[in-house]
C-alpha cells in the first residue's frame, strides 16, 4: 500500500507484487476519484519504490506498471494532507 505524510507525499514500494515483475523498469500513473490522469504530480522512482507528491488533497489510485505490461492499482487516501503552495515567481523578475 501507499503511505501519504502531512505535506502530500505518498510513498510507496511494489516488492514482489506483480506476476511478471521487473524491477530495472516501471512507469506509475496516478489517476483521481474521475479516473483522470492526475495533473501536477511530482516525484521520482527506482526500482521498485517511489515518492510523489500529489496536487492536492483527495483520494487516488496509484497504477503501476513493470516492464513487462503487468500492472497493480494502490489506493491512495490523501484526503487528510496539506498539498504545498505552487511557486508563482516569474522568470526575470525577482533579483538579488
């Protein structure tokens, strides 16, 4: 399962899990309550585990998929965190 801390990010780790699972390569798609691809999500993956950090506070289902096609859905409660305030600073125009 995913585990999500106070600032929305969700870790988690396929260990095993999948039938035909290859560790050196997997792809992670996060999807929201609609089904649609979550837009906004950050983070990074090795073999077998990974940290993202969603968008905002809702529930998710974390698809992953090995190299070999096989995929495995983790639902993903991040209903209780607080996501973190997007960086608005325009290029240029901020200066020392």
């Amino acid at each position: 399962a995913a585990t999500v801390d106070a600032d929305c990010n969700v870790s988690f780790a396929v260990e095993g899990g999948l039938n035909c699972f290859d560790s050196s390569e997997y792809t992670y798609e996060l999807f929201d309550a609609t089904g649609a691809t979550s837009e906004g999500v950050t983070g990074s993956t090795t073999a077998g585990a990974g940290t993202l950090t969603t968008p905002d506070a809702l529930n998710y289902v974390l698809t992953v998929t090995d190299g070999e096609g096989c995929e495995i859905d983790l639902p993903v409660d991040a209903t209780a965190c607080t996501p973190p305030e997007p960086c608005d600073i325009t290029n240029g125009t901020w200066s020392k």
